[in-house]
C-alpha cells in the first residue's frame, strides 16, 4: 500500500519530493501526490511537517 496524502493537512511545501528515494511525490496544486512508484520506505512520513502523510 502506497502513502497516503490528507489533503486537509498538506501544505504542500515539497519536503516529500525532495527526500523520497523512489522520486515518487510530487507536488500539483499546492498537494502532494503520491505515485504507484511508492517503496513504502516511510521516509516521507518521517519529514511531512504537517503529518500529513501516513503509510
């Protein structure tokens, strides 16, 4: 299972995209999208200031 993205939260500020390995996330519309390309590391979720993402 993919990271998931609270939308309600993201302030899409680009922490993710910057320090996800598989280069999975990226930033639309001011949210983090993640992509089918997902390791699952967790590496996001450990940088998400807002905890807006979850695995």
């Amino acid at each position: 299972m993919k990271a998931t993205v609270d939308k309600e939260k993201c302030i899409g500020c680009g922490q993710c995209v910057d320090i996800c390995p598989a280069e999975a996330i990226k930033v639309d519309n001011d949210i983090a999208v993640v992509s089918d390309e997902c390791i699952e590391c967790g590496a996001c979720v450990d940088e998400c200031p807002t905890e807006a993402i979850s695995l």
